[in-house]
C-alpha cells in the first residue's frame, strides 16, 4: 500500500478504512464501475466532497482507479474484497 508513513502498510491501511464512508465506497464498487454521481446516489447521504476525498484516497492506496470518469476496483481492490468473508466472520 502507497502512502504508509509509519512504514507498516497495515496500520495505513486500518486508517483508511476505518474513514467514514470507504467501505461502503468500496463496497459499492464491488461488482461495477460506477460514475461519481452514481456512487454518490447509491451512498446517500455523502456530501461530494467527502466522496472527492475518499476516492482520491482510495486511488492513492491503489484500491481504486479512475477510467473514463467512472471509477472500479483495481486487482489490489479485488484482493482486499477477497478478505472481507474472513473479517466478516471475525
């Protein structure tokens, strides 16, 4: 994961995903590619600027990207997805 400053990814990682919204951004991603305003549709409530934020957070982990102004899971996205019946169950 890019952007750790502790030099522990995970605990980078932790952070982000703790931020309000970015699971539910991630989840939300899980299947499609959605445009901004879709995905701001779909997680009512989410002012634009906090969706602007966690998404330039979420490219920067290299979770998501951005293609033709619509954004999707990158494979280390789909790698993180792969994880959550573990932390469900957890």
């Amino acid at each position: 994961m890019r952007g750790s400053s502790s030099g522990q990814p995970i605990m980078a990682l932790l952070d982000l995903l703790g931020r309000r919204w970015a699971l539910r951004i991630i989840w939300e991603l899980r299947a499609e590619t959605l445009g901004f305003r879709e995905l701001q549709q779909r997680c009512g409530g989410m002012s634009s600027s906090v969706l602007s934020s966690r998404l330039y957070e979420l490219r920067e982990a290299d979770v998501l990207e951005q293609f033709n102004g619509r954004h999707r899971m990158t494979d280390e996205g789909e790698r993180l997805l792969d994880l959550y019946p573990t932390m469900q169950a957890w």
